[in-house]
C-alpha cells in the first residue's frame, strides 16, 4: 500500500511539473517573453507580481484570460498589453493558471 502511495505522488508530481513546462513552453511559442519575466519587470510586469495581485481573486483566470486574448491596460501602468488573437481562449486559459502558479 505503501509504495502505491509513492508511485501515485510521483505521478501526480511528474503531471504538475510537466504541465509547468508545457505553459512555459507556451509562453515562449506565442512571444509573452517579450514583455514578461517570471521574476523581473520589462515591458510588462513580472508573472510573480501578477500572481500575487490576483491570488485571492476566484475570477482571476477568466480575468486573465481575457486580457491575454483581447488585450487591456490601466492595470499596470501607462503601456497598454495588445490583444493576441494568435492565442486561443484555450491557450489563453493554461497561460493564466500558470502565471497564477508563480
């Protein structure tokens, strides 16, 4: 029973790991680390400090989602975010669970 335990954590650990890697790669294909760094500002704000903005926000991934989607500003400061219609809602929603993983 015991080692059932493990191999289930395991495997529950590699899904989580590798779905992280998946939306980082995701990250990367659709460009978002032109303007966007897991820890440091550029032209955008950090995905950490977006994480700790919305963490206690249950719309949070909707919010996001539509944002990468369709674009939004205000939040941040004076430069506005473009729309990105070459992400799906799909992709747009994996982009924002992970950033709110950070």
């Amino acid at each position: 029973m015991v080692e059932f335990r493990q191999l289930a954590v395991a495997t529950f650990a590699a899904l989580l790991t590798s779905s992280a890697f998946a939306s980082a790669d995701l990250a990367k294909s659709k460009n978002c680390v032109a303007c966007h760094s897991v820890e440091r500002k550029m032209i955008g704000p950090p995905y950490k400090a977006v994480a700790e903005r919305y963490a206690k926000d249950e719309s949070a991934i909707k919010l996001l989602s539509e944002k990468i989607v369709k674009g939004g500003g205000g939040n941040w400061g004076q430069l506005a975010m473009p729309p990105q219609p070459s992400v799906s809602p799909e992709e747009a929603e994996s982009l924002a669970k992970w950033i709110l993983s950070q």
